[in-house]
C-alpha cells in the first residue's frame, strides 16, 4: 500500500504528506532528479506509483561530483559537499523529525532503515562517494580475522555491502571520538581491516578534527576516516595514508572570535535559583587568596575532620586541597557560608564548583558556565564545549542566558536559513548529532584536490 490516503496527484506539501514514507523518498528523489529526465534513477518507482507529478524541479547547480548520505540526520555531510558542488542521489535516515528536517532543508525525503533490502535497491549507479556517521556497535571479538562479513548484524556491515557493490571512489565515515578505543580497540581494527578488504586506502594513523582547528571556537573531536579506492589513490598513497600532513595546512591558528556567533541583543533568562547560585561562586572567587584554583572546589569538604586515607587517593588530595584552602581563607568562607544561608537551598551538585578559566578571567559572570553533574563549570569565553542537550547547554555568562539554537547552528557551521525542528529539545538533539559542516567540507575539499 503505497498511498495511505487517497490521491492520485501530488501538487503540494499536503499531497505530500498524505503518502507513506517510502512513496515520499521515491517522490522527492524523483522531483529533484527531474533534470535529469531519462537518466532520472527514480523514474521507474515513481511511475510505478501512478502518480502525477506537478512539481517543478528546482534548478540545480552544475555538479562536479555524485554522492550519498548515510546515517543522515539532518544532513551536515549533503551541505558541506554540495557546498563542494556535489549532486546528492540517495538519502537514507529513519528517525522522522530529522526526515521532516531534511525534507525542509533540501526538498528530499530521505528513504528508511537502511538494513533492509528494498531501501538499498533504490540506491542509484554510478555515485561517486559514500558519506556516513554512523552509530558505533562492537563486533565479534576477532572479527578483523574475515573481515567484513564478520561485521554482519551491525549497521557498518550494510555499509560495506553498500560499497562492495557500488565501489565508489570515496568514502567519508565520522564517528565519535572514543570510536578507536571502543571494545578496547576491536570495534576500529575491525572497521579499518574491512575497509582494506573492501580496496580502499585510509590514514595510518586514526584522524581526529575538531572544528576549533578550522578556526570555529567549539571543541567538539570526532574521528573521521576518509577512504580513497585503492585504484584512485594509486602513485598518491602518501597523500591517504598520510592524511594529516594534507589537512593540516588548511588548520587555522586564529578562532573566530565567540562574539562573532553569540547575538548580544537577547534578554538574560537565567532563573532566579540559577542567578544566585552563580553570584554565590562569584563572590567565592573574588574573595579567597587563589585566583588559579586547580582543583574542584567541594564546600562539604571545607570542615572536614575525618580520616583521608578512607578514600582514594585522588580524591583526600583534593579534599586536603580543600581544607587548606578554607583554613587559610577561614573569615572570609565563614561570612560567604554565613551570607548564602550555609548553602543549604543549593542543589548538592552545586555546591560544588570546576574552575577551568585559569587566571584568564576575573569573574565567573566572564566566563562560560555549565550545571553539571560534577559541579558548577566555568570555562574560558574562548571556545564552547560539545553541544549537549538541554539545560546542560553552557551558559554566556556576561548575557546570563543559555547559549540559543541560532548560536549553536552557527557552530556546526550551517548556514543561518538552515531549519532544523521548531522543538527546542528536538532541534538541539538533531545539531548534537549532526558533523560539524566546514569540517567535513575541509576534509571532502582535500580528498577532491588530490584524487579528482
Ligand atoms: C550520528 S547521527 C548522524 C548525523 C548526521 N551525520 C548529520 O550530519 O546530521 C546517526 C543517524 O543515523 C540514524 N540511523 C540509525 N540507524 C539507522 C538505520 N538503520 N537506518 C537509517 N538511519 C539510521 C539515526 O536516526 C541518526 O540520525
């Protein structure tokens, strides 16, 4: 059943919505493919849908290349490389807020599941490269002894059914940074055996990129492996193998500056509780005798008479650090513990306090802020941290609100018209995930320069 509703013309988003996912795939494919008229690789499924289509094919830039995107999500690797110039031709993603997304952003319903069959046989001939971020599952231990077929039941195996029938010249596959040491380093011995089965070279050593190398200040890792097929990459070897030494002239030593990306002219929104609870550390830096505080500061700990050896030993030299710290400052904590009630409103993981700005500021409203569960952290107003879901978003504090979607957009590097859910929690989850777009932009441009 492929129409859930009767229909028989697709004239609009309403006509749209009323087909089931798959017919939504095979019609926007078909739609955005349409200047390709007979080479259109959605023509057959779509005629054999019945229906009419009205819509008129957007006009598309003149590519240079064909690729597919894998693991979608919102699409972070189809921008950077159509920003490259490439053609997108297959879509595959299953979670449905990202779908609508992608739909909104690129006019194409990405196909489902990509484990099942009847998904992969509309991947079309002849693409050039293979994009894909995809979750991490351990394999069976030993697996890099068969190689890829012993990856089967994980979803990199569909990926390298994929390649193995398509053999596209380029792959470009992200994941998270503990990737290399996940399984204790089985889950990436398998993945690089597999690729090298499958013909392709990739870098020796694993590549880790963070866009703050690019210049966008947010410190977010992630181990890419770009994989050139070994027959493309022949009398350029080094160039794969050694691909750090290609990337790294593209590093940029100066960041852009956070006030390039933060929006000054948004009201501070921080609740009333969350206001006291960053004064109250506020006053605690200005008033004790450390302006470089090396360790978390833990208030229960201040008083304590007890034994030391009781705990490991990481944890009685903090706690030592910490007693020292109040006796040498005993008048002033006493008035602050005094002057904010003995802290006792306070949540417990908030009476403690991560000073990670060195002496670089001179007050936490300076800095940026995030409730964690360690603690209280205040960081330098240089870079952000890895986008996290809500509420553990850092805090700007001389703006004394979170950090906004529109802010965090910009350091994935997506273009401000980019939609992503009109859902707060749902738009954060889907930049969260998403690769940041001018590194792998970098990356593509790099591979293109040496191999196309
Ligand atoms: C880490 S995210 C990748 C995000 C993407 N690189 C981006 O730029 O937004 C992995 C994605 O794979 C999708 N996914 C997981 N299993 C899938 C499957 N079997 N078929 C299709 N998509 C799947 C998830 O819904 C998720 O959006």
């Amino acid at each position: 059943m492929i129409l859930e509703k009767n229909s028989s013309d697709v004239e609009s988003n309403s006509d749209l919505e009323k087909l089931n996912p798959e017919a939504k795939a095979i019609v926007t494919h078909f739609s955005s493919n349409q200047d390709l008229r007979k080479k259109n690789p959605y023509r057959k499924p779509y005629e054999s849908l019945g229906l009419k289509s009205n819509e008129v094919p957007k006009p598309k830039k003149p590519s240079t290349f064909k690729f597919i995107d894998l693991f979608a999500g919102i699409g972070g690797f189809r921008t950077a490389l159509q920003n490259l110039d490439g053609r997108c031709m297959f879509t595959s993603e299953w979670d449905l807020n990202a779908k609508k997304s992608y739909y909104n952003n690129y006019g194409e319903y990405p196909f489902g599941d990509i484990t099942k069959p009847e998904v992969k046989s509309y991947i079309p001939e002849g693409f050039d490269a293979l994009c894909a971020g995809f979750p991490c599952q351990p394999f069976s231990k030993g697996g890099y002894r068969n190689g890829f077929e012993d990856t089967r039941g994980t979803l990199f195996f569909d990926i390298c059914e994929i390649v193995q029938k398509h053999q596209p010249k380029y792959l470009l596959l992200e994941n998270v940074a503990n990737m290399v040491t996940h399984d204790k380093g089985n889950t990436y011995k398998v993945i690089l055996k597999s690729l090298d089965e499958l013909g392709y070279y990739f870098p020796d050593e694993p590549l880790l990129l963070s866009p703050d190398a690019f210049g966008v200040p947010i410190l977010r890792p992630r181990i890419f492996i770009p994989c050139v097929r070994k027959d493309v990459a022949n009398g350029n070897i080094d160039k794969i193998k050694q691909f750090k030494n290609e990337i790294a002239p593209r590093f940029i030593s100066r960041m852009q500056a956070v006030d390039d990306i933060l929006n000054p002219d948004l009201p501070a929104d921080l609740p009333e509780y969350e206001e006291r609870v960053l004064g109250m550390w506020d006053a605690f830096y200005k008033g004790i005798d450390l302006k470089v505080i090396g360790f978390p500061i833990w208030m229960e700990f201040f008083k304590y008479e007890g034994a030391l050896d009781e705990f490991p030993l990481w944890k009685a030299k903090f706690i030592q650090k910490n007693i020292d710290l109040y006796n040498r400052n005993k008048e002033f904590i006493d008035s602050w513990l005094f002057e904010y009630d003995n802290l006792e409103w306070c949540i417990k993981t908030h009476r403690k306090m991560e000073w990670q700005a060195g002496k670089d500021i001179s007050s936490v409203f300076e800095g940026l802020i995030q409730f964690r569960p360690s603690g209280v952290r205040v960081k330098r107003p240089n870079r952000f941290s890895t986008l996290v879901a809500m509420n553990h978003q850092q805090i700007i504090g001389k703006y004394r609100r979170r950090i906004t979607i529109d802010e965090s957009k910009k350091l994935q590097s997506f273009p401000d018209d980019f939609k992503l859910s009109s859902t707060k929690g749902i738009a954060l989850k889907q930049l969260g995930n998403s690769v940041n777009v001018k590194v792998v932009e970098t990356i593509f441009d790099v591979i293109l320069k040496n191999f196309a």
